[in-house]
C-alpha cells in the first residue's frame, strides 16, 4: 500500500484526484494505491508521495502557512525526499526561487534548484493548449504521441541554479526515494520537455538545453525533475489524458518496490 496525497488547500486538486485514480485503475503495477485530500501536518505525514495541484502560488503559500504546512512540506521534500510532483503553482512552490512575485515576495518550499517566472506567458485570457513532445513518456524506441499541454499563467523556468544540470539521455541513478539517499544538493536538474518557441527561430529546442530560453528563442524549460522532485508548468490534470499520471505513478511504485 502506497498512499499518494494531493495537497487540497487551493486549486486543481480534485481534477488530480480523479486522474490519478484513473491511471491507477489502468495500471498494471503491482503497488496498491491509496489517494488522500491532505490540509493538515497530519494528513500529510501518512502519505508516501504528494501532488502540489495548480491555482494561485501566493495564496496557495499564505494557505500553507496558515495550516503550519510549510515546514512539514519542506521536510517532506527536502528530507525524506519523498517523490512529489507540483504543477504550475506547485511547481513554483517547489522551487528555490521566483521572479515576478507579488509586494512582499512569497514563501517557497524548494527542492528544485531553479528560479521560475511566474504568469510567464501573461494573463489568464491569454492561457492556451498546444500539442508537446514528451520523450520521457515514449516507450522504448517508439515516439509518444503528443500530450494537450494546458498552460494557464504558467511559469516557466528563467535559470537553473546548478551547474548539474542532466539531460533527457541520461537517467538519475537508483530510485527518485530510494533507501540509499545521497544529500539533497546531489541530484541533477534533468529537463524532461520543452515548449518550443512561438516566434520564429534559428535554433531548434532541444532536450537537455542548460540555458535559460524564452518564447522568441529555443523554447521554454515546461517540464524538469531533480531526484525526487517532479514538476510541470502545464496541467495535465485538466485533460482526459492520464499518461503523465500514469508514468509518475510507475515512479512512486518503483521507489517502494
């Protein structure tokens, strides 16, 4: 038994409920899943692996703070380094650093050693679905077919606070929980997708591109994950598409295999 939390303060956490539980029912790994709203330090400290929804960063870390979550959630992360997995607001909240923040700032969780920009692509009538590549969902040699990639206000990643930087080739070794854990500032960045630029480019986006990269060059870095730490700047909890889920999952099983 595997119990997976879904941080349900603020935002998309029901639609991740439902497509978690979905992609549980179609798997065929032999972990038994168990899914779980958590809003208090108590609920949280059940749970084996955690989803971070979407919504509003800075109330979703006013929420967090008013629950005395922040520090429990850093712990989680950070120190148990159990595999959680944040999208959009999540994955702002899992990172060591934002730009384009409100008056005052807001207070992060970290785990992925990157800044991000939030509402990078502008305002809320100005989100949009595109067809993305995701290398990491192919099986074997044979090419994934695109995933509806939802963005709305997302962020993006601006610079990556590490030179450790892994490409999509390469693969972290041992599990993202594993039992023999290095310390926390050991795991590579490893960029899993790329949105590719929506203005004319030169440079084609590639997998694995180190440099901070934006809409009018190579693409932008949507998709990246750093030992136990998952994140996306779209939301995949907003189609009827469960492949991420899915592939997360496998990766939760694998740890506590």
């Amino acid at each position: 038994m595997v119990t997976v939390g879904v941080l349900s303060l603020q935002g998309g956490f029901s639609e991740h409920l439902s497509s978690l539980r979905k992609a549980a029912d179609s798997s065929a790994a032999d972990v038994h899943f168990d899914f779980t709203e958590v809003r208090t330090p108590a609920q949280l400290a059940v749970c084996d692996a955690l989803v971070i929804p979407g919504g509003e960063s800075t109330t979703l870390s006013l929420v967090a703070a008013q629950s005395g979550l922040i520090e429990p959630l850093r712990e989680f992360v950070k120190i148990s380094r159990k595999p959680t997995w944040g999208t959009c607001a999540g994955l702002i909240f899992l990172s060591e650093q934002a730009s384009a923040t409100k008056r005052g700032g807001q207070e992060l969780i970290g785990g992925l050693n990157v800044k991000v920009h939030r509402n990078h692509f502008g305002r809320q009538m100005e989100s949009f679905v595109t067809d993305l590549d995701l290398p990491f969902l192919s099986q074997s040699s044979s090419q994934a077919a695109p995933f509806p990639a939802v963005f709305i206000r997302a962020p993006v990643v601006d610079e990556m606070l590490t030179d450790n930087v892994k490409s999509i080739g390469e693969r972290l070794e041992g599990s993202i929980a594993g039992s023999q854990k290095p310390p926390a500032t050991a795991a590579k960045v490893e960029v899993l997708a790329i949105l590719p630029g929506r203005h004319a480019s030169n440079r084609k986006a590639a997998v694995g591109d180190a440099l901070p990269v934006s809409p009018g060059g190579a693409g932008d870095i949507v998709a990246l994950r750093q030992g136990n730490v998952f994140g996306t700047s779209f939301h995949p909890e907003l189609t009827d598409d469960t492949r991420i889920h899915a592939w997360w999952l496998a990766q939760v099983a694998a740890a506590y295999r």
